[in-house]
C-alpha cells in the first residue's frame, strides 16, 4: 500500500505539472520567445513519461480489487489529457498562438475529467490506509505478517505525506496554473504567490508574474 501511495502521488503532482507545462508554453508564446517554448515542449515530454511510468508502476504492484477497479479508469482520460496538451503545444511551435488559446477550455476539461478520476483513486487508496489503522492488532492475519505497530507508524507516514503533497505542491500548482489560464483569458486581476517553499513551484509563481507584467505591457 505504501507503494502504491508514492506511486499515486507522484502521478498526481504529474497531472498538475503538465499543466504548467501548458501554460508555461503559452507564457513563451505570448513572448514570441522560442527557447522557453522549446524548454516548455521537454517538460511536457518528460512530464508525460513519467506520468505513464507512474501509472505503469501502480498497474504492477498487488492491489486491493477496489483499487485495482479504480485505476483501470484512469488509462482513457490520461491518453485524452495528454494528447491535449500536446496539440496546445505543438500549436504553439508552429506559431499558432490564437489557435492554441482557442483549445484551453476543452484542455482545462480535459483535465477535470482525469483530476476526477485521480481523484477516485485517491479516495481508495486513503479509505484502504483508515480501514487498516482501524484493524489494529485484531486482525490476525496483517499481524501474522509484520508487527502491527510498523504498520501503524508507516501507514500513518504515508498518509501524512499522502496530504503533505497535496497541500504544498498540488494545490498551490493548481493556483498558479488557474491564475495563468485566467490572463491568457484577459483577466490580469490575479494575484501572484509568493514564498514558495518548493523551488519549481516558486519559479513557475515569478513566470506567472512575468507573464502579467508581459500581458499589461500589451494592452497598454
């Protein structure tokens, strides 16, 4: 179970980091600076590989059928994601910057659709870790197996980090990544975050203000 919990948040963190990668490609665009959208088209590759390799690692592992059921789900919209956020780029590296903003709102409901069913996951995943804190020593056969109380400490560990990610990486890339599609909509009354305690989410907070400061340059 612990596997698996790595293994989904890291395919998590991956879901909102493609976006980024989106954005960050539509930030280049907006610039006309052909570096950062070719850096932009690497992200979006690497991150989609590992995404796949992600979810290939959950597939290989032995799972409760529940969680096993759950993410059989997740192979028709990730293909649908990324294939998305490809042609959102590719548009843009064929200096199709208008052509690629008119494919945000089918992207961004791309992304619901596999952010839901990520999310079904997640939800297995976490009601399997309470089920088992909820055991405790009666049941013989976890016991039988290791000693309850590591299993304890690292269930507990796991869903600790489980929230962990979600609360210092997913969430506030799912701001930025928001505030970044509202400009490319026209709405620059966004708020930039600031402080960031992870390194690239702190980067990709200074390109959305770089992308607002570009943005306002335009209309002005």
């Amino acid at each position: 179970l612990i596997k698996e919990m790595r293994a989904h948040m890291t395919a998590d963190m991956l879901h909102d980091s493609i976006r980024g990668a989106v954005y960050h490609a539509l930030y280049g665009g907006s610039l006309n600076d052909a570096e950062m959208i070719t850096d932009s088209v690497s992200e979006l590759n690497e991150y989609a590989q590992n995404f796949n390799d992600a979810i290939a690692e959950e597939l290989t592992l032995s799972l409760p059928a529940e969680i096993r059921a759950a993410l059989d789900t997740v192979d028709t919209p990730l293909k649908a994601y990324l294939d998305s956020a490809g042609t959102i780029v590719d548009d843009i590296s064929a200096g199709e910057f208008a052509k690629a903003q008119a494919k945000l709102a089918e992207f961004d409901k791309k992304f619901g659709d596999l952010e839901g069913v990520m999310s079904s996951v997640s939800d297995k995943i976490e009601s399997l870790s309470e089920n088992l804190l909820k055991r405790g020593e009666g049941n013989s056969l976890i016991a039988s197996i290791v000693n309850w109380s590591s299993i304890v400490a690292v269930a507990v560990l796991g869903i600790a980090l489980f929230y962990a990610a979600r609360n210092m990486i997913a969430r506030p890339l799912v701001q930025v990544t928001d505030n970044l599609r509202k400009m490319s909509d026209g709405d620059l009354d966004v708020v930039s975050l600031g402080g960031q305690s992870v390194v690239e989410l702190q980067a990709l907070s200074e390109t959305q203000a770089k992308f607002r400061d570009a943005l306002e340059a335009r209309v002005a």
